[in-house]
C-alpha cells in the first residue's frame, strides 16, 4: 500500500502525455515495450519478455493491443511460479503471447466485443458488468495507454491460455 499513490501518480502521469500528445494531434513516441518501463509497474512483465525473447517483437512496427498484467498480478501467481516460468522459456511466451491481440484495439472497441484472437492463436474473452470490464477472469483496471505502436490495457491479474 506505501507505493499505491506512486503508482497513480506515474497512471496519472501517462494519461496526462498520452491526452496530451492526442490533443496535439502528435502521436507517442514510446513504443510497446518504452511505455511499460516508463510506467514503473510493469517490471516483472519486462523481465518476462526479456527471457521469452519477445522484447524486439513489441518493439516493431505492429500496432499491438496489449492487456499487460502489473507487477502486483504476477505476484498473484503461486510461489514460485514466476521463476519457473522465467526457466521454460517456450511456456513463458505462449502465456505472454496470450495476452497480446495483433491490431490497435481501443476501450471503445473492447466494451463492443466478446472476444478477440490472440498471437498465440487462442482467444480471449471480454466481458461487461457494471461498466467493469473483464478480460477471461481479469479486470481492466486502465485502458488506452498509447504507444507509437499501439496500445496497452492495464490488467489486476496474469491470465492463462486454455
């Protein structure tokens, strides 16, 4: 709880640059992979990427959705999952993979859909309740966070292909 108002205030700090880089009709500079590290909640996600080797792909041209789990969703998982994961690179990326969706699909369109492809082939679902909106068994919890290739979704929690 002592980094929450960190963690809002660097949200808040992205939202901001990212509202006001549409406004000025600019678009971000920051790519994918950019715009995670600058968050600062997305380290364990980073250090996933870096050992599936999927760094230089979210750093390419896309556009890409991505429905990014933060630091406190991974540690969610049971003990000692993420250093296993870490180890069997093959798995790592298939669950990474599963959490992005080729294309640049905006909040606006999620709340529209039931479901979207992934890049590793399955599919995710959505779903609405109360103006909430799940992704499988996750919540959104920030959405539209713009990168030069396309866009993140913030997610309370790591989901898993079927």
């Amino acid at each position: 709880m002592k980094h929450m108002p960190t963690k809002f205030l660097m949200a808040a700090a992205i939202t901001a640059t990212a509202a006001t880089a549409q406004a000025q009709g600019s678009k971000p500079t920051n790519d994918i992979v950019e715009t995670a590290v600058a968050a600062g909640s997305f380290k364990t996600l980073v250090a996933a990427l870096q050992a599936a080797g999927l760094v230089e792909t979210l750093k390419g041209k896309g556009p890409f959705t991505v429905f990014a789990p933060t630091d406190e969703a991974f540690a969610k998982l049971p003990a000692g999952t993420v250093e296993a994961l870490l180890k069997d690179k093959a798995k790592l990326a298939a669950i990474l993979t599963y959490h992005v969706v080729p294309g640049d699909v905006r909040a606006a369109q999620v709340v529209k859909m039931t479901s979207a492809k992934t890049v590793n082939g399955q599919s995710l679902t959505f779903s609405t309740n109360g103006g909430a909106v799940s992704v499988d068994k996750a919540k959104v919890v920030k959405t539209d966070i713009l990168a030069s290739n396309g866009v993140i979704h913030v997610i309370d929690t790591v989901v898993l292909p079927k």
